[in-house]
C-alpha cells in the first residue's frame, strides 16, 4: 500500500501536471474516473512520497503500470525502464498522430523508454472511453 500523500502535495502535483495525466496526456476533465496521484518510482522499490517522484495519472495509466518500473522492449527483448514524467520529455511522441509513426520517431526519449512506454500507450488507447465516448490518448507536451 502506498504511503499517504498530503492535500497540499496532492494539489502541488495535480496543478503541476494541469489536471491531465502525465504518462497519456488525456485532460482529467475527459476522464470517466479522474486522475490519481502516482509514485514514479514505488514506495515498495524505494520511491518517496515526495513531489519529485509523484506524477498525475489517470486511473488507466495508473493501473496499467503499477508498481512496475519498466518492461520488455518489444524490438530488443531488453528490460528497459518507463517513461519518467520528471526527468523525459514526450515532446511531440504524443500529438494526435498516429502511435506507428511516434515509435519511429522517438523523439526526445532513449529509443527503449520511448518504445516501452509508447507499447503501454497503445494499449490504453485500444480500449480507452470516457463519459463523452471515446477518445485517442496525446497531449500537447
């Protein structure tokens, strides 16, 4: 269980991220469920309940990485970690075009972090709806 995070911090980190999620860049105001507050790196792996290691993230991205700190790249098979929404920068990975063109792209990341965490993005926006219907995944990072 993750440790608590105080209001003022919650509201620290949420007005950071402008009430979107940091790892998708979908506008909290278009989520069916909100947005969390998000250990980077979790407790359970030594993380800290500080605002350099909380990120915003909708209750999708959120649940889809877990605890995790990375996963297989789908190109190399080698473990690599996820995107770091303190220390990356999506930079034009996540516009609205299409995620085939962004992994080729990967701008602004090491190709494996951009692969992996794009990988996870697919998969959110395969299955993604909102109380107004559905909706592709970018942001305007």
């Amino acid at each position: 269980m993750s440790p608590s995070v105080a209001a003022a911090l919650r509201r620290l980190v949420a007005e950071r991220a402008g009430y979107m999620c940091e790892y998708c860049g979908i506008p909290e105001s278009l989520t069916f469920f909100g947005c969390q507050i998000d250990h980077i790196v979790a407790a359970k792996h030594g993380g800290d309940t500080t605002a350099n290691n909380l990120c915003y993230a909708c209750v999708f991205c959120n649940r889809f990485k877990g605890s995790d700190l990375g996963s297989v790249d789908p190109d190399s098979g080698a473990l690599v970690r996820f995107f770091n929404p303190r220390s990356d920068c999506w930079g034009s990975i996540l516009n609205t075009s299409a995620l085939a063109s962004r992994r080729s792209q990967r701008l602004g990341l090491q190709p494996p972090a951009s692969c992996v965490s794009t990988t996870l993005i697919e998969s959110l926006n395969a299955t993604r709806v909102t109380c107004e219907g559905p909706v592709k995944l970018g942001c305007t990072g």
